[in-house]
C-alpha cells in the first residue's frame, strides 16, 4: 500500500496474531493493487469487466454507497485522474484543462455497474480504492484481533486503529500531524476502546512545480487538487472503512460543507485544520483533544 505500517500488539504471544494481521494486509493488497497488473482490480481496469473475489466485491459496495452519501467528494472512480497527473507512477504532469475535461467524462459512479461479484466499467473508467483501502485493511485486522482477546494500536500511514483498551488502564494517545511540518505533531487526540483514526493530509503525498504545490487528493468536479481551504482532516469512527472514506470525502468538502455533514451524522467525528493553522473539533472530540487551541464546532 506504499507507506510505512507498524503493529503494536499487547499479548503474553503475539507472533502468531502479527503475522496473521500482515498476512491479511498483503492478501488485500493483492487484491485491491492498481499496480499490480495481476491484482483482479487492476485486470478489471483494463478489460472494463470482470469478477471481483467477494470482499472486493462488498468493498465495492460499500465504497459507492459513501460515494452518493457524500454527493460524489469520494469518488472510486477518480483512477484515471490520478494518472493523469502521475501519481502512481512519480512521473507528475500538470494537465490541461482539455486533458481535466477528457479525464472527466470517464469518471463518476455511473460509470460503474455491479450485480455481486460482477462488475463493468463503461467509458474506460477505471477504479481506485486508495481513499478507502488502508481503513479497510485496519478493520479486518481490528475485527480478527477482536476475536483472539488482543489490545493493539495500528498505524498504516496516516491511519490509526486501536483495538480494545490499553492493558495498563491509559488512554490510546494518537498525535496529529502539523501539516506544515508532519514530523510534528499539533495535538493529541486521547481516546479508549477500539476505534479508526484516519487523517487525509494535503502533505501526505505531493509534487512541486514551478513553485506550486499539488497534492493527491483529487476534487472530481475540477479533476483537480481539492482547493477546500483545508490541509488535514482527521476521522474518529467505529469502522474504519467509514473513517478513511470520510476523511478524503471532508477534505474535498471544505470546512462549512463538512461541518454540515457531521451534523447531519451520528457516526463520526471530526479533526480539521485549515490553510491558516487553525484547528476545529466536533462537539464529540472537544474532550480527547489536548496540546493546542482549537474552536470546537457545535451541534
Ligand atoms: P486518502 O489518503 O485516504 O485521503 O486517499 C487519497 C487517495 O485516494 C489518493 O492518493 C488517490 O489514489 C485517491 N483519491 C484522490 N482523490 C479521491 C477522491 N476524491 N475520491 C476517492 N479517491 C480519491
Ligand atoms: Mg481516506
């Protein structure tokens, strides 16, 4: 999933759970590859049709059912934009607005026809679960360590997922990255039980050119880097898969649009910090968040 993971399980032996977690990681990353030309994602992306394994399948599903309830600010549809402007491969090209516009016309969930395991693509759509994947991958280990009695903290880039409670009784204490200098942290969130702590930053993944900034989180109404205003937004939820899809989703929306959403929403909560530093928290995390000054967003 290119980027750096690490497992802190807490068990009398944990080897046998670690490895069953990476086990379970490599098989989605398998699956779910857009690089690997092998992956069944990535034979469907080129033949525009095929059968995806079950999973893969209800990941699907699910990911375009958040597509429509954030009016289309997820998008898994959005690969051949990615491409457009050279992520997968590093080799980064700012489009034309003709090349924005010709990208477009093969994006959107309409694009997408599913009956269970079997999916077309029309148009050459192509699919794309880097929004969603890492938070996915979290759950089903989250899910099998749940089973086997294990507390743990997992970071998957910029996921966090913990698992039950701390053994010694403390809080889960999860740092959120200054976007403006992400080997730092702006504050922490404190938090118990299991949850997914996802954060979709502007820093994450970029490119420079000719002194402009373009980072990977792609607005599909422009083609474009989403200019929303903001550089982070980080998700508390109960499933990860939620918490990943959202945290892309909020950060295309922009402050007053995402503010909105939660409000409309029982589900989540929220971390956002816009392009002047500033930090707004919902009404939920106004009591887990330390180590900074924060506006907290009502209900
Ligand atoms: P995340 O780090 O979870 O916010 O996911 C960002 C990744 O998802 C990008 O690197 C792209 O591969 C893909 N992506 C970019 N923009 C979108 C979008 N609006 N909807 C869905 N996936 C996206
Ligand atoms: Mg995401």
């Amino acid at each position: 999933m290119d980027t750096v993971m690490s497992f802190r399980l807490y068990a009398e032996k944990t080897d046998d759970a670690a490895t069953h977690c990476v086990q379970l990681i490599q098989d989605l990353e398998q699956t779910l590859s857009v690089t690997d030309a092998a992956s069944p994602v990535a034979q469907l992306n080129a033949s525009g049709q095929g059968t995806l394994p079950e999973n893969a399948a209800q990941l699907l599903q699910k990911t375009l059912e958040l597509s429509t309830r954030t009016d289309g600010a997820l998008d898994p549809t959005v690969y051949l934009l990615v491409c457009l402007w050279g992520f997968p491969t590093k080799a980064y090209h700012v489009p034309t607005e003709a090349e924005r516009t010709e990208a477009l016309h093969k994006v959107g969930c309409s694009h997408v026809i599913q009956d269970g395991q079997t999916v077309i693509l029309t148009d050459g759509a192509q699919l794309d679960f880097g929004a969603v994947a890492k938070g996915y991958a979290a759950q089903c280990c989250a899910d099998y360590l749940q089973t086997q009695d294990i507390a743990a903290i997992l970071t998957l880039g910029g996921n966090v997922q913990t698992v039950g409670d701390k053994p010694d009784g403390a809080d889960w204490q999860v740092g959120i990255a200054d976007p403006d200098a992400p080997e730092t942290t702006l504050a922490t969130l404190h938090l118990r039980g299991t949850n997914a702590i996802v954060t979709s930053g502007a820093y994450q993944r970029y490119f420079l050119k000719n002194g402009v900034r373009y980072h990977h989180i792609l607005d599909p109404v422009t083609g474009a880097p989403a200019e929303s205003g903001l550089t982070s937004v980080t998700i508390v939820a109960a499933d990860g898969l939620l918490a990943d899809a959202l945290s892309t989703a909020l950060f295309v929306m922009g402050l007053e649009e995402a503010s909105a959403f939660w409000r409309a929403s029982y589900d989540f909560e929220a971390v956002f910090i816009d392009d002047a530093g500033k930090i707004f928290v919902t009404e939920g995390l106004a009591d887990a968040i330390f180590d900074c000054d924060y506006t907290v967003i009502p209900r």
